[in-house]
C-alpha cells in the first residue's frame, strides 16, 4: 500500500452561493471538506489527511524578535486532544456567535450553520456522551433529565486526552529520516494486517507532515530575511532558516536545533507538555557549551525565547516543563539546563511554562536552591516535587517498578503520568461534599432537589457514626462505578474514530504493537478522576460525629436543619461549628477524619480500573479553581461553611482555617497516604521576608515536611497587604502573578470569587 505523501494542503478556499467562504471560517471549512472527503476511509488513513489539511493553518508566522520558528494557532473545528478540543471537535458557541454576530454576512452565517449541523453527530466528545448516556443512563436515578451529565451534578464525566508526554528524547536522537526508517521497517512487517499497515500508513504521513511544516517554515524565514532592514534581523531570521534545514530530515546536532525540532513537532501534534526537557536537551546544552558554540548565557537567552513561545496561547493548565528527579540520563549534563531553565523562568517571569523542580537527597543541591530563590523573588515556578516519596508511592499506586515509577511527571493540575508510556486522563469528576449531602437526604441532592444516589435512609436513621460513614462510602462507590465504566467508555469510543497518530508516533509501545495510543498500543492504559471538596466533606464529618454522635449535642435533625436553611437565624450555632477542629492544624481529630475519607475515595477508585478496562484508576487530589466554581452549586456543610462559597482546595485546608503556624500546615499535608492517588497538590501563601530574612526557617520547616512524607509544594510569594492593595488598585499590579491550584494566573484577571478565596489563605 503506497504512501500518503503528498506535500501540505493548501487548499483553496471553495465557494458558497458564488462568494469566496469568509475568512473567519476558511480554515474549517476546508478541515470540514477533507473531513467528508475521507469518512469513509479507515480511522487512520482519514486522519492522517485532516492532519494535513489542519496543520498550515495552524502555523502562526514568525515574529519580530523571535529565536524559534513556530506560533500555534487555534482553530475552531478540527483534530486535537485537549485543550484546542477532543478528537474531531467543532467549537459551537464560538461558531454560533460568529452567526449571530451584527456583522455577520448571509454566506457567513450559512457557514457557520453548516458547520454546526455537521459535526453536531461527528464530533468526538458528542459520541461519547451519547454511547455513556445511553450506556449508563439505566442505572442512574437522574437519568430521565440527564442530570448525571450537567456540571452541577454530584458526578459527571469529561472528554478528553490530557496530560500526553511525548518520547522527545526518540525524536532528538533518530531525526525525522530515523523516525521514517523505523515505522516503514515495522509497516513491511505488517503486510497483510490492514488496520496496522493503514496505521503505519498514517504515521509515515505525519512525518511528512512535520517536515513540510519544517520546509514551509524555512521558506518564510528565508523571506523574512530577503526584506530585512538591519543586518541583525537579517541574521536572526538566516539563523533560523538554517536551523529548520538542518532538521528537515537528519536528527538535530545542536542545543538550538533540537528545541526547535521538538518545539516544531508540539505544534503539529497539537500537545501541551514537554517532559523531562533537562534530560533530552541536556548532551546537547553540555556539548555546546564545552565546546565554545554556544556561550551559557546564550544558552539561557535560547530557553528564553522558547518560553516566550510556550506563552503565547497561555494555556495554563498545561505546558509542563519537568526538571530534576531520579531516573535522569547523564545527570550532569541535565542539572546544568535545569539550572538554566530556572534562570530562563526568572528573567520571562510569566505564568507558563509550568516549570517543574522534581528534587531527591542525593541531588545536586544547588537545583533546589536556585529553585528557592526564583521562587522567592514572586515567581510561582518553580513548583516543587520530593522524589524520595512521590517514587515509591507511583511504584505502588500504579503497581509498577521503582525503575519505571522514576520516570513519572506531573500534567495538568498535579496529575501524575508516567513518562511516554502512560495515559492517565482525569476524565471523571466526584463532589465529595455533595456526596455527603446525598447521603444526609436520603439520596437527594439537597440544592437541586433531584434524586442523586442511593436511597439508604434519612440521617436521623444512622444510630452511629461508623453506620453513616458506611452509608457515604457506599454512595462514594456507586458513583465511583458509574465514573469508571464512563472513562472506559471514552476510550473505547475515542479508538473507533481517532488514532492520534502524531502522539502515536512517539508514544511507548504503539509503533512496535502496530497499534493506537487508545486502541491499544499504550505501555499502560490508566484512568484518573478529580475528587473535589475532600477536606471540606471531612471537616463536616468531624463535626457531625463530635456534636451529634460522641456529645450528643445536637440531634441529626437538629444540625440537617441548620445546614438545610443556610444557618438562618443560626449564626451562633455556625460559629459552634467553626469552632470545632479543622484540618491544617496538626489536630489529630481533624487530620485522622482527613485520612480516613482519603483511604475510602482513594481505594474505591483503586479497586474499580478493570469495570472501566484500565491498568489502573486513580484518584487526583488537584483542584485548580473548581472549589470556587463547583462550590456555587454545593448546598451548605456541617464544618459551617454556606451555600454557594468556596469548598477546600485539594489537599488544603478550607482558605484560612489553618491557624497554628506554617509546621502545624505542613505536618497536616504530609499524613494522607501518597502511595494509593496518581497526584495531591498544595497551594502555601508565603511573604518575601521567608525567603530573605527568615531563609534558614524557611529551609528548616520545609526539610522537616519533605522528611516526614510531603509530596509537593506549590508557592505563591506576596507582601503583607499586596493582595488588598490589588483589589483596590488593580492598574498598578499587572503582573502580580498567584497560585491558584494546579495553575497560576494574574492575580488582577481573576473572578471576585476566586480572588478572595486566595485573599482568605493564610499569609506566614
């Protein structure tokens, strides 16, 4: 079967009624045309072709000032697998409000419908959601209004393949001729194999792919050159265009080169991580250097210029950068990027790339330092990672080697993966606080009044605290089987219609299994799913055993009927509730109550991989800013927190409920067990002066936390007052930058809400 290897499509624009399509839509109309063109085709040869429709007009141009050739630009239909969208995916309200919009065109508006009406059955995320409705739907109670699948929901699932880390290193070392020599030896292997030799099919094309954009950048660079003014951009755009014709085909030889091969091929496979970039680009940077090349602050300028490019989509909850940690080839060599990537941080000071610092005792120390001292000077990167615990706990919570548990990353928020060998996509979402009041109504999700769960009695009926924390984990659970069995769905579904063949392509062990990342090639195929509320449902659980089962103060209904009218009239008997122990405090009570719902949620998740097909399925403790927005639609608790504000985040204690100093904070984050969940987060609010004049505490107390079993710290560093000040005076704190889950953001474009819930954290 021959190639597909015809050059890039640049396809001229069709014509609608007589007149040229607008350009807002060209370039999805004319994904669309191939889209329809190829449907009947197999799943990876009508791929490949969208692939190469898509991707020139997804090549932003080169700037003034930039290093890299390459800009990702987004699009409104067409192949991705997250954050541009999942599959095939057509964005509609994006399209529907370009059709409505005052100066919208007849033919702009017929377009816009068509693409609508189109994609309405085709794209990927809507087959999946009909297949899990119509799959699960009998076993829900909520079924006959789909109230399982709405946002407001105890639980409900997400469509998406997050968290994908590339082999980059297999890139750098074979080039694009290697990479072409290796599929094409397996693809006359698979004579006589249809669904492998279209596969191996389709992989060959998106190698052309990457070169043709490679070419088509090198033929832009060469222009930018011919009309430029100075000497200087003369020589930076010929730098360039010999960069990219060095890549064309053989395999990098140079520190520049291989970023921007690597850089290149992130565009066309429209991914948003970079792994273990001081590994892969280290024997370049080392071999440079030495050699007289490339001087180090050259060095530093060139991952400067890489990370003004990562930023230019701000897609904060991705584009992860991973530094340090054990497993590293020629460790040597990789310290001296990081070291420098941590300088390239400082000096952009912007809210990606999501730089990370994986960090163990056996360590070149002055990785943590430099990492400190970014930190401290108000960056937010980078986040920090202990690999003296969080390796055995992957081991374990994976169930796989310690060799194999050293290469895990964290993606998105916290999640962890394991380095191109893993899937690991939190599709799955759990309120544990609405699970709780679930099982405070008798299986009625009290704000929305709708059925929820289980029917296992009214609170007033469990005589005991062990038999109500019986019936919450048995809600935890049928909600968990329900979670499961729909990832397994959306990976099922997904491998029907998408291959995703350029992450296939440097993905462990889809080239040698001749087989799809979700389709079966994946080393691993794991499952994730978001626990949200944890520490606000356990503080609640605290307080309802204290006052109603071991003092007796209150009865069930009593306290249901507080919590049920939003402390009406019963502000003193909230303030009762404040009153009683709260995570984050080093309290025994409070942190063993912490514990126990993380066993349950973490275990009934553990136990439930194989209903949904997986090698493993894990809870992520992570967050982001859903405690804000979930929180909108989550009834009020027991802990006295009411209706509609924010719940805990992640691994956190509720925003200023930790008031016993930052080692009574930290000793409360490091006692839930690490080794059952794929990732926990915590956010810490520390001042400047920690880092300058109370340093050595500062080394102490976080020494002390990372000895006693603390996984990871996520630092936001602010002045006294500074937070308060920017509310006020937002103009004059453009860039002043916050933690706020998995991910940072400017504190000034933050909504009201989240904004004082990070307001609310405690300053040390």
């Amino acid at each position: 079967m021959e190639t597909i290897s015809s050059p890039l499509l640049h396809l001229k624009s069709d014509r609608v009624d007589g007149q040229d399509i607008p350009p807002q839509l060209a370039r999805e109309w004319r994904f669309t045309q191939v889209y329809r063109q190829h449907e009947a085709d197999s799943p990876a040869r009508r791929e490949a072709a969208c692939l190469r429709a898509q991707t020139p007009g997804m090549l932003g141009a080169i700037r003034e000032g930039d290093l890299f050739a390459g800009i990702w630009s987004a699009t409104l239909v067409g192949l991705g697998s997250e954050d541009s969208g999942y599959g095939y995916f057509c964005h509609e309200k994006k399209i529907a409000a370009l059709r409505d919009g005052a100066d919208a065109t007849p033919v702009l508006r017929r377009v816009a419908q068509e693409l609508i009406d189109f994609w309405q059955t085709r794209s990927t995320s809507r087959r999946c959601a009909a297949v899990i409705a119509a799959q699960l739907s009998a076993g829900l109670p909520e079924a006959d209004d789909g109230a399982w699948l709405d946002r407001a929901a105890v639980a409900f699932p997400l469509y998406r393949l997050a968290g994908i880390q590339l082999n980059y290193d297999k890139l750098l070392r074979l080039g694009l001729k290697g990479l072409r020599e290796a599929v094409e030896c397996k693809r006359l292997e698979s004579v006589g194999s249809v669904e492998r030799e279209d596969f191996y099919t389709g992989l060959l094309a998106v190698i052309e792919t990457v070169r043709e954009a490679i070419l088509c950048y090198r033929d832009q660079a060469l222009a930018l050159a011919r009309e430029s003014v100075s000497t200087e951009q003369r020589e930076r755009y010929e730098t360039i265009a010999a960069t990219l014709g060095a890549v064309q085909e053989d395999a990098p030889q140079t520190f520049r080169e291989a970023i921007q091969l690597a850089w290149i091929y992130t565009i066309v496979a429209n991914t948003a991580n970079f792994g273990r970039m001081d590994v892969y680009l280290g024997d370049f940077y080392a071999r440079d250097v030495d050699s007289g090349r490339i001087t180090e602050e050259e060095g530093i300028e060139l991952l400067v210029g890489l990370w003004r490019l990562i930023a230019v989509n701000e897609n904060v909850w991705n584009d992860r950068v991973i530094l340090g940690g054990m497993g590293r080839r020629n460790p040597d060599n990789a310290d001296r990027v990081a070291l420098a990537a941590m300088e390239a941080m400082r000096r952009v000071h912007h809210l990606i790339p999501n730089l990370t610092l994986r960090f163990h005792r056996d360590q070149n120390p002055a990785l943590y330092d430099k990492a400190l001292d970014v930190i401290g000077e108000g960056n937010t990167h980078p986040m920090l990672y202990n690999d003296d615990v969080n390796v055995p706990a992957v081991a374990e919570a994976f169930r796989i080697s310690r060799e194999r548990a050293e290469q895990y990353l964290p993606f998105g928020c916290g999640e962890y993966i394991i380095d191109h060998w893993s899937v690991g996509t939190p599709n799955g979402l759990l309120n544990l606080a609405k699970v709780l009041d679930v099982t405070l109504h008798n299986g009625v999700d009290s704000f929305s009044g709708r059925r929820a769960g289980l029917a296992l009695g009214e609170f007033r009926d469990f005589k005991t605290f062990d038999e109500l924390f019986a019936a919450y984990a048995q809600q935890v659970d049928w909600h968990m089987d329900h979670l499961a069995k729909a990832q397994g769905i959306v990976y099922r579904e997904s491998a029907r219609e998408v291959t995703f063949l350029a992450i296939s392509l440097l993905f462990d062990d889809c080239v040698e299994r001749g087989l799809p990342v979700l389709g079966g090639g994946a080393g691993h195929l794991g499952g994730t799913m978001e626990t949200f509320g944890n520490v606000t449902t356990a503080d609640s659980l605290t307080a309802i055993k204290r006052l109603v089962y071991d003092e007796k103060q209150v009865t069930a209904d009593e306290l249901l009927s507080w919590i049920d009218g939003n402390f009406s009239d019963h502000e003193s008997e909230r303030q009762r509730l404040v009153a009683l122990p709260k995570y984050g405090n080093d309290d025994a009570e409070a942190d063993a109550m912490v514990q126990r719902v993380h066993e349950q949620v973490c275990h009934s998740a553990r136990d439930r991989a194989a209903l949904g097909g997986m090698d493993s399925y894990l809870v992520v403790v992570i967050n982001n800013s859903a405690n804000v927005i979930l929180g909108h639609t989550t009834p009020a608790t027991a802990e006295g927190r009411r209706a509609g504000q924010p719940m805990s985040n992640a691994n956190q204690p509720t925003a200023g409920n930790d008031q016993r100093g930052l080692a009574c904070l930290l000793n409360s984050l490091a006692k839930p067990n690490p080794a059952i969940h794929a990732g926990a987060v915590q956010n810490v609010k520390l001042s400047p002066e920690m880092f300058t004049r109370y340093r050595p505490a500062l080394n102490g107390v976080l020494a002390t936390y990372w000895k006693r079993g603390g996984t990871q710290a996520m630092l936001t560093v602010v002045s006294r007052g500074m937070l308060e000040d920017a509310l006020a005076h937002p103009e004059n704190y453009p860039n002043l930058i916050v933690r706020v889950g998995g991910f940072s953001a400017y504190f000034v474009k933050l909504s009201p809400d989240v904004q004082q819930d990070i307001l609310r954290r405690t300053l040390y």
